[in-house]
C-alpha cells in the first residue's frame, strides 16, 4: 500500500474513533445517582372493637380531624341494661362480702344466747326433778277434779230421776251426763299428771334436754366465730368477678364512640347512619399528612452510601430542583428484587435493599402519593 493509501486508512480510523467515543459519551449517564420512590403517608385504620349499627357519622372523608375527635358513634342495643345489670350484682356482691366481714350482728349473738340459756335452764331443771310444792299442788288439783266429778254424779242421779217421772226434759239430762264426762276426763288427767311427778324426771328426757343444749351452745360459738375464711374469699372471688364484668362492659360502651387515635385527615370512609358494622373490622382511615416519608430501593452495589440515622437529599416531582431533608429510619436487613413497578425490566433484575426516609416538608405542601428521587451521590 502507497504511503498516500496509509493516510487515508488511518484518517478513516481517527473519524470512526471519533464517532464511537461521540456514542459512548452521549449513552453514559449523567447528573447524580438517583433512586426512585413515591411519597407515603402514616396511616391508621380506625374502627370499634364490638361493632354495631352505626347511629352516626360525624366527619367526611377528606375533613382533617384531630386527636380523640369523634368520628362515628354506635347504637348501643341492650348494653345499658346490661351495664345496669351489671353494678346491681355488684352491689350485692359487695353487700355480701361486707356482710362476711363484719361477722354476725348484735342481735344474732343475742337471740343464741337467749336460745343456749333456755336450753341450760331446761337440762337444769330435769335434773332436779319435780319440787315438794309441784307435787302438792298436782295433789290438790286432783282432789278438787274429784270433788267436782262427785258433784256432777250426784247432779247427774238427780236428772235421771226427774227425767224417769217425767220432770225433766232429754237435754237436760244429756247436759248432765257431758258435765259427769267432763269430770271424769279431767280427773283421769289430774291423776297422770301426779304420778308423772311421783315417778321423777325419765333418763331420756334428761338424754334430750342434754342433746339441745349442746346444739344451743355450737350455735352460738358459730355466730360468735364469724363466718370462715374460705367463705370471705369465695365472696371476695366474686366481687372482684363482678367489677370486671362492670368494667369490661364499660369499655364496651367507650368502643360505642369511635375517636380519632391521631390528627390528620380522612382518607377512606364509605359509611352510613344504620349500617351493621362487625366487631374489630375497620371503619375508616387516617393519614398524617404532617408525618411523609419515602419508601426506595437501593441497588446493592451503592448500599454503602446509605446508612441508618443518616440524612439523604429528596427531590419531590411538581418542586423542580427544590431539595427536603429526608432521614433514613430503615434500611432492610434482606436483600430483594426490584418491586414491579418500579424502575425499567433490566433495573428490575437487580438485587437491591429497601429502605425508608422520613421527609421534612419544610412548609411545602406535599402530599402522599407524590413521586420522589432520593439523591444518594455522585455517580462513580
């Protein structure tokens, strides 16, 4: 090849060097590294641990609320009565273990002892047996049951006589013959009576009168000994058992209004005056607008540039070049592949950590669902 043919040739290189190096620079990416994500709010599902039929809605979605404002309220159905239900056997629990407590009343003690005495005196009394003035007076009680019953035999004789002539009605001498019986009937119990008195005071009476006082005196140590500990703790078991059914039920009627844990604004609510709501089942949601942050993923080769605690520059789209503070709160132990809908495919096939920065907005009114780029540095 002629020298003039080499200088073409090597011309012909220099201009395709030229163009190929022209290619690269213009592919190679510029500015800084950047990873994409999307602004987040907090949010909190709000709803009511018993459910119920909703008796009113007091906000609107998208009406900002503060922390404990009302926000729905519930039909609370029987449960008014059952709290009232409630603190009654409460109150009787309580009635019955002050009642343990303080032992038996004065007048118990009293009405044994009364009892023990009456029986002491009974037993006493059978064991002396009959006195001299008993047996006297069961004596002349016989003798005047006698005198009587001679008086009305002899009544009775002069009766039947005038009734045999004809002198004397039938009733009167039936009257008669009663009153003779009568007598008769009376002396018959004058006479066991003394004899009764006579023959003393029977073993078995004594036996008896010896069984009840005894009675008589357990009776009164019982009373005197108060009730037994295990029935004061039994009555104690209950009342506590009753004020926890009274508390839990008043918590109950606490969930009836549902309150806003936190300030923010309404984000879902499709609810209305009468609908039937489960028990745990959320209501509505909050978000804290006040409170933004970040959720990307970080390739793993540029991990290093992000660390816990540390403080990362966010642009937010709609913003231009305006840069936030974003504070990094977690970085993922695990490493990951591309969530779907985020980046472009071949971006997708690398693995890459999560992480999590809490903005400050700085009085810009951002707002979830905002699409961001957190700035983690030059490009190497």
């Amino acid at each position: 090849m002629t020298p003039r043919g080499l200088t073409r040739v090597a011309g012909g290189l220099l201009v395709v060097g030229a163009l190929l190096a022209g290619l690269i620079a213009g592919n190679t990416p510029r500015g800084p590294l950047t990873v994409s994500g999307q602004l987040e709010a907090d949010e909190v599902r709000v709803g009511s641990r018993i459910g119920g039929r909703v008796r009113q809605v007091h906000v609107e979605e998208g009406a900002a609320v503060i922390a404990s404002q009302v926000l729905v309220t519930l039909e609370p159905f029987d449960l008014e009565e059952r709290i009232a239900e409630a603190q009654a056997q409460l109150e009787a629990a309580r009635a019955h273990s002050a009642r343990l407590e303080a032992g038996a009343r004065p007048q118990e003690v009293a009405q044994a002892k009364a009892l023990r005495d009456e029986a002491a005196a009974r037993l006493q009394d059978l064991r002396r047996g009959p006195r001299a003035q008993e047996i006297k007076a069961a004596r002349v009680g016989l003798e005047l049951a006698e005198a009587e019953r001679r008086l009305a035999a002899l009544e009775r004789e002069r009766i039947r006589a005038l009734h045999s002539s004809g002198a004397a009605p039938q009733d009167q001498l039936d009257a008669a013959n009663t009153r003779w019986e009568v007598a008769e009937a009376r002396v018959q119990t004058r006479q066991e009576e003394l004899a009764l008195l006579l023959e003393g005071t029977r073993a078995e009476q004594v036996a008896q009168a010896q069984a009840r006082l005894e009675q008589a005196q357990a009776a009164l140590d019982l009373v005197e000994a108060g009730f037994p500990p295990q029935d004061r703790a039994q009555a104690e078991w209950l009342e506590r058992a009753a004020a926890a059914r009274v508390a839990a039920l008043e918590r109950a009627r606490e969930e009836l209004t549902v309150r806003a844990p936190l300030g923010g604004v309404v984000d879902a609510l499709d609810l209305r005056p009468g609908a039937l709501v489960p028990a745990n089942a959320p209501l509505l949601s909050i978000r804290d607008p006040s409170r933004l942050w970040v959720r990307a993923y970080v390739p793993a080769p540029y991990l290093g540039r992000v660390r816990e605690s540390g403080v990362l520059e966010v642009r937010v789209d709609g913003f231009g070049e305006r840069a936030f503070s974003g504070a990094v709160e977690f970085v993922s132990l695990q490493a990951e592949f591309t969530p779907s809908n985020v980046q472009s495919p071949e971006e997708r096939q690398q693995q890459v950590f999560r992480v999590r920065l809490r903005i400050d907005p700085a009085g810009a009114d951002l707002r979830p669902g905002m699409n961001a780029d957190v700035i983690l540095g030059p490009r190497p």
